[in-house]
C-alpha cells in the first residue's frame, strides 16, 4: 500500500491540466444558466414589449435600456440578432445600441459570476443599514468591489454610446437593407401564438447551440490562461503588468482575442493574479462589448465604420475609465 502515500511528479502538462480543469469546473454551470435564460428570452418574450415599456423621452428611454439587463439578463452571443429584430420593429437606435452593450455586462449571472469568480461575497445588512442608501453602496463597494466596478461602469460606458447615437440617423449607422427595412417593411398580419411546447422546443434548441457555441470559446479560452498562468516565464508578464499604460490595453486586447461568454470571462481573468484590479475591470467591461465574434456579428447589422468606430471609441473610453473608477470604487468602499 505504500504505492497509494507516493505522489505523482510534478509535470508540465500536469500544471496545465490542473489549472484547466479547475476553471471549467467553477465557470461551467455559469455558462449553462445564462445560455438557458437566453433561450427562454428568445422563446417566450414579444419583440414589441420592450419598446412598449420604455420612456418616450429619449434620454430616459436610453437610461432605462441600460437597466434592461438586470431584468431580461441576455448573453452577447445572442444579443445581436436580437437587436437587430427589435431595430426593424421600431425599436430606438439609442435604446438598442444600450441595450446591446449593457446586457452582456448588467444582469444578475454576470454579477454573481463575477463576485464567485473574485472570491468576493456580500452579507445581508441589517434592516436599518440597508434602508440609508449609502450604507448599502459602502457595503456593496466593500464586499463585492469587482462585481459593482464592472456593472457600474459597463452601464455608464453603454448609455455614454447609446446616447452618443441617439444625435445619429440609422443611414449613417445601419447597413442599407436593415436601415430601410425599418420604415419600408411591408404590414403583414400577426402569426399565431406557437404553443407551449413549441416554445419550450425552441428555447431549448436556442440554448443548447448558444452552449455549445460559446463553451467552445470558453474551453479554448481557458486553455490559453492556463498554459499563461503555469508555462509563461512570469518575468516576461511583469514587464507588461507592472505599466499600468500597457496592461490595460494588453488585456484588452486579450479579451478580443479570447472573445469569451460574459458569464465565464470573470473565471479567465481572476486566475491572471500579477495583473491589476484596473486592468482586470478593463477586461470585463470591454470583452463583453467588443470581441472577434461580435465583431463578425455586428458587420450583418452596422456600416463598416460604425463598427470600427465602436471598437476604437469604446477601447479608448473603457481604457481611459477603468482606473479612476476602480479608485471611486475604493473610496466609495472606505468608512
């Protein structure tokens, strides 16, 4: 039995498969809860509700969009077709642009993704702590730092773009057969509603391509960071991580490279430990915005220039963001 007490060598691969499996087991059952409400979303809610609900003012009709996700929580691999369905239905440029940064980032299972992911956990206040609306800020600054940097300010950078489009007409932004097919798109009599098990079909149908598709990103994703954590000279990344000017955009890029689901890309990056809070918020918020697979996506509904311009517009802003509003953060977070 004295086999049993001996154990294994350390390897090269070893060290990588370790780290590999460990990330899958933790961002997995993540990856699956978002890609089920994604596909219950496409289902079962009307394209017409969301339009319908918002404010008529445009911009709190843009404010609001940016909240759409805490409430209709939607994953950016699906996020574009949608968009571009609710565009053609009359939906607001403003609101859909929002909504389409936003809802990757603003939603309940990235929040708690993220926090898992960063270790971090918020206790309950006591009943007359959390009625004082900075208490409960404070506390939430404090306990779950990363989860509250990352909506806060991937709602802010969204309704920065939604409103910034909101002064631009569709011909300048759309591509010419989604633009006109806006205002030209012939009157055709509502269809049937598709029974309950139709439904039930479809968004299973939904979540099991969206599983597969973006559990393929995650699987490769998660491989390259755990060769990166247990194979890379360290030595090397500190040259990078050690100038904040040349770690944000590092891992910015990184993230467009990685293109990573928003509901596992906080199980990536946490595990990069020389890297900095700030870098690691300029990760989150802009991966979930802008990644090789969007940006093939957002080709079918914007103008060339309008997606370079989002990628260099929202690189800059993000990258310029990150590090004073981490440090808002911190002080929000301080007594």
């Amino acid at each position: 039995m004295m086999f049993l007490a001996v154990s294994p060598e350390p390897s090269r691969v070893g060290d990588v498969l370790m780290s590999f499996l460990s990330i899958i087991f933790e961002g997995a059952p993540f990856l699956l809860a978002g890609t089920l409400i994604s596909g219950f979303i496409d289902a079962f809610l009307p394209a017409k509700l969301i339009d319908r609900a918002l404010p008529r003012n445009t911009v709190l009709a843009t404010l609001f969009a940016g909240l759409l996700g805490l409430i209709l929580p939607m994953c950016e691999c699906a996020i574009v077709p949608v968009i571009r369905r609710l565009v053609q239905k009359g939906l607001p440029l403003s609101c859909a642009i929002t909504y389409m940064l936003a809802a990757p980032i603003m939603n309940p299972i990235v929040a708690i993704s993220t926090a898992t992911a960063f270790k971090e956990s918020v206790k309950l206040l006591q009943w007359s702590d959390a009625v004082h609306p900075l208490a409960l800020v404070q506390h939430l600054c404090a306990t779950a730092p990363m989860a509250v940097s990352r909506l806060s300010l991937g709602y802010l950078v969204a309704v920065l773009a939604g409103l910034l489009v909101a002064f631009m007409k569709p011909a300048q932004i759309l591509r010419p057969e989604v633009a006109g097919s806006i205002d030209n798109a012939p009157a055709t009599p509502e269809a049937r509603p598709a029974l309950l098990g139709a439904k039930l079909v479809k968004a299973l149908r939904t979540a099991m391509r969206d599983f597969l598709d973006t559990g393929t990103y995650f699987a490769i994703g998660v491989a390259i960071t755990s060769f990166f954590n247990t194979q890379v000279n360290q030595a090397i990344i500190e040259r990078i991580t050690g100038n904040e000017w040349l770690a944000i955009p590092a891992l910015m890029l990184l993230a467009v490279a990685l293109s990573l689901c928003s509901t596992i890309d906080a199980f990536i990056v946490a595990a990069m430990a020389s890297f900095s809070f700030t870098a690691k918020l300029a990760f989150l918020v802009f991966g979930p915005m802008m990644d090789f697979k969007l940006l093939f996506m957002y080709s079918a509904v914007f103008k060339r220039r309008m997606v370079l311009g989002m990628f260099v517009g929202l690189m800059f802003v993000v990258g310029m963001l990150s590090s004073p509003w981490a440090s808002l953060i911190h002080r929000l977070a301080t007594p």
